[in-house]
C-alpha cells in the first residue's frame, strides 16, 4: 500500500504517513458510509446536535493537540492555527442553535389559498464528498463537515495529500464524541483520488483553485450531482481620504499577512485615494517592518512559512517580475532561508504595473500591492477590472460612504473597516462571483446545500379535488367567470 509521508515544511522532519487510498478501498468507504447514513438521517436533529456538541467541546478541550497536529503539516503560526479551531467552533456553534429551524419543514401557500396545502421540506443527499485544500486543513475540512452530517449525511473527506493530518485528527475527535465512525471517511491521495471520490458521493463540495474546480465542476456535471466551488481571489481593498489610517494599516495587515498570504479572501490588491497615498504607504510599511517571521510553538510571531519551497519560489517570481515591470519595493521583497526554505517576507510594493502577474493573478503569499487613484470612482473601477470576485474591503470616512462603495463592488463578500471577518459572520453566506466559485457557505446557504428540496402539495378530496377542476369547464360562460375571478384574485389581500 502506498504511504504519504507529511513533512514539516520548516524543518523537514517527517510530521506524519498515511496510506492512499486505491480505487476499491475508496468504494468499500462509500460503500459503508452509505450504509451508516441510512441510520443516520433517521435521527432526530437533536440527537445529531449532541454528537456534534460534544465535538465542539472536545476542540476546545484538546486545543493544544489540534494546534500542535496543524503547524507541523503547514509551518504556520500558532495564532493562525488558533484561528482554525475558533472559526471550526463558532461554525459548530451556529449550526447547532440555528440548524434545525433552518431545515424544518415549512408551510407555504397552496395552489388555492385555504382549501390546498404546500409544505417544503429538505432531504440529506446522502454522502456529501469535500475535496479541500491544504491551507486551512482543520478548518475546511471539519467545518464544511459538522452542517453536511447535522443535514443528515454522511461525509468522505479527501484532504490535501500535503496536509492530512489535520482532517484525520477531526476525524478521531468526532468519534470520540460519539460519531459512528463510518458516517466521516477520510480518503488520501491525489488528484485521481479527487477525481473517483466524485463517483462515489451524491454532492460534492470543493476548494482550491480556478483551474482544479473547472475540472471538478466538469466531472460533478457528467453525473448530474450538484457541486459547490469556492475558488480562487485576487482581493482588492480601497482605502478613502478620511478614513482612519493607522486602523485601515492594521487591518490591512491581518487581511494580507494572516496565514502568510494563504488565505482564499486575503486582501492582495490596494487602492488608496492619491491625497493620503503616501502617508498610508508609509504607515503600512512601517507597521510591515514590526512583523517577526517564524515558526515555534510560541504566541509571539506574526507570520509563519509558506507550504513549500516551490509555492515560495512562484510567489517570489511574481515580486521579482513587478520589479522588473518597475515596482518599488517599499518592505521584505526577500525569501528567508535561515529561517526554513519556504519563508517569504511580507512584503510591501508601490507603482505596480498593472500587467504584471501580481495584479492580475493570485499570489497566494505575503505580498500586498499598493496603487494610487484619484478618485472613489476610479477605485471602484480598478477593483472591478479583474477575473476574481471573492472578497473585498473598504476603508473611508464614514459607513454611508463606505457602504455606498460596497454596493458597487463586484464581489461575494465586503467587509467594511474589516478585512477577513466574513470567515466568521456564520448568519451571512460566503462566496464569490466570477471565477471566484458557485455556491456558498455558512449562513442556512450553508447547511442547506447539503440538502435537495422536496414539496409536498396536498389538496381537498371532494370530485377529484384540485386536479379536476379544469375537466370542469363545459361552456364559455364558466371560463368566462373564472377568468374574472382570476383577475380580481390579485387585488385580494392576504391571499394574491
């Protein structure tokens, strides 16, 4: 049986193996997982809550082990890796006092108001397949999980073969809450794992990149499942004249340099009105400067690694191809190899071509791009002009200005004077526009695309009921009437 072996992306140590998962050991998951959902979905809610529950507390409770198990497979810092634990707790959270008001059946009007019923209802699809990527490997595996099993389902996981480890520890703490362990399959390998779990599930949720989810869109669509994307960004942020500088500076930088610049809704792309252009440059740049590089067990670094060398080396060559364009680097502009081979410094650069690779695709690192405008007009356009259409955030004098700019952003999520924090605002739907992705999380979007809608109509008995009314209609004179009828049923309050 082939092994994966996880190293340390720092240090090269071996962090752990697992064994990939062949084509048979694959179905035989499924195959159990199928088995384990028919029981499953016959739970009530809340005994599905308690398993999940219990879960919740466990993180928390084991949050040292799950903190430990995360920055060995990735090299990021401790508080990024806390930053997992919390966001997987607050979307267990959520769905746990939210979930069952969300998928209970709910009455809707009839064909003819009083005399027919309608009631819509949510079905679990059965297994929901996650394909997810490697950096946020506890968060985007455990928290697409917890709203997939709490809708009734069964789950089976193929993490990223860089990062498993993470979504096997999830795996073990749910069954140790209780979970039968047949309900979370985790299957390991590559992409051709990726590509034959497709075959097995009844919906499939992705996240990774725009040319990956194209693929996985194409194979979902040969079976006629339904499928959920969450793709690449290439995130603008737009900073006004009288917004507070010092506080967008800090925003900025966790929006940029959180994760080291791994983060799907990272801020990449800043327009900054060109009156204050320079001194928020120099303010980000300095505050840039204060960030240690590092990778420990300890609560006072900034940024960690990068997940490899070669992910390192790709969003070097985007630096040093906008130097070359004509880009000014303001801060970092350097790999860090006393530090370990993947660390890239946070880097800050001004007069950016806009042909460069850098402003047009996504980097994926600690690199923020800065680029005056004149107006809020002109930034709005400038934000715009891009493929990707994920997240966005804005910076200005006051709300209504702020807001006003939103409204005309063409992305799946704005965060006013905020950057990353639609990760956590469970009740909103996160997801993106363009190529950014189909489908959302969080939010009831979030637990109800594990779930396929079923309406059931119930109508009177007497002469056929509803369906026989129109076998009714002999003569003009009774069409006549009930078109007449028809016409003033709009005007009828309460039953239009």
């Amino acid at each position: 049986m082939d092994q994966i072996k996880v190293r340390n992306p720092v240090t090269g140590e071996l962090a752990g193996t697992v064994n990939c998962a062949s084509p048979s050991e694959l179905s035989s998951t499924a195959a159990r997982a199928r088995q384990a959902q028919r029981k499953w979905s016959k739970l009530s809610f809340r005994a599905r809550r308690e398993v999940i529950a219990g879960f919740h507390d466990r993180i928390l409770d084991q949050a040292a082990r799950v903190l430990d198990t995360i920055q060995l497979e990735t090299g990021k810092t401790r508080r990024d890796a806390f930053a997992e634990v919390v966001s997987v707790a607050g979307t267990a959270r959520y769905y746990l006092s939210r979930g069952e008001s969300i998928l209970a059946p709910s009455a809707k009007r009839g064909a003819v108001p009083l005399v027919t019923q309608s009631v819509l209802e949510h079905r679990p699809y059965g297994i929901a397949g996650l394909i997810t990527p490697w950096n946020y490997p506890f968060l985007l595996t455990m928290g697409d999980a917890l709203p997939a099993l709490l809708a009734g389902n069964a789950v089976v996981i193929k993490p990223s073969e860089l990062t498993p480890l993470s979504a096997v520890l999830g795996q073990q703490l749910l069954v140790d809450s209780g979970l039968d362990p047949d309900l979370l399959g985790i299957v390991n390998g590559t992409g051709e794992v990726g590509n034959e779990l497709i075959r097995h599930v009844d919906y499939i949720g992705f996240t990774g990149g725009s040319v990956t989810g194209r693929k996985v869109a194409a194979a979902a669509a040969e079976r006629l499942i339904p499928y959920s994307l969450e793709l690449g960004g290439k995130n603008p942020m737009i900073v006004l004249k009288g917004a507070p500088l010092k506080e967008a500076a800090r925003g900025l930088l966790s929006g940029s340099f959180s994760n080291a610049g791994q983060t799907c809704i990272s801020v990449e792309r800043v327009y900054v009105e060109a009156s204050i252009f320079e001194e928020f440059s120099r303010i980000v740049a300095e505050a840039t400067k204060q960030l240690k590089l590092g990778w420990s067990s300890s609560w006072d670094l900034d940024v960690g690694s990068l997940i490899h060398s070669a992910h390192a080396a790709k969003v070097l060559g985007h630096i040093e191809e906008a130097v070359q364009f004509g880009a000014g680097v303001l801060v970092g502009g350097s790999s860090r190899p006393d530090l370990g081979p993947a660390f890239v410094e946070p880097t800050v650069l001004t007069r950016v071509n806009h042909r460069a690779s850098i402003s047009t695709q996504e980097t994926f690192g600690p690199v923020l791009s800065m680029y005056p405008v004149e107006s809020a007009h002109e930034a709005i356009v400038m934000a715009n002009d891009s493929n990707y259409g994920l997240n966005a955030s804005v910076w200005a004098g006051s709300t209504d200005e702020a807001l006003n700019v939103a409204r005309q952003l063409e992305a799946g999520s704005v965060g006013i004077h905020s950057t990353l924090m639609i990760y956590n605002a469970f009740d909103v739907p996160m997801g993106g526009m363009k190529i950014s992705g189909i489908g959302r999380r969080h939010g009831e979007h979030g637990i109800l695309r594990y779930t396929q809608e079923q309406s059931i109509v119930t109508s009177f008995s007497t002469a056929g009921g509803y369906d026989s009314m129109l076998g009714k209609i002999r003569s003009q004179k009774i069409a006549d009437g009930i078109l007449k009828f028809v016409k003033l049923w709009r005007k009828i309050p309460g039953i239009r």
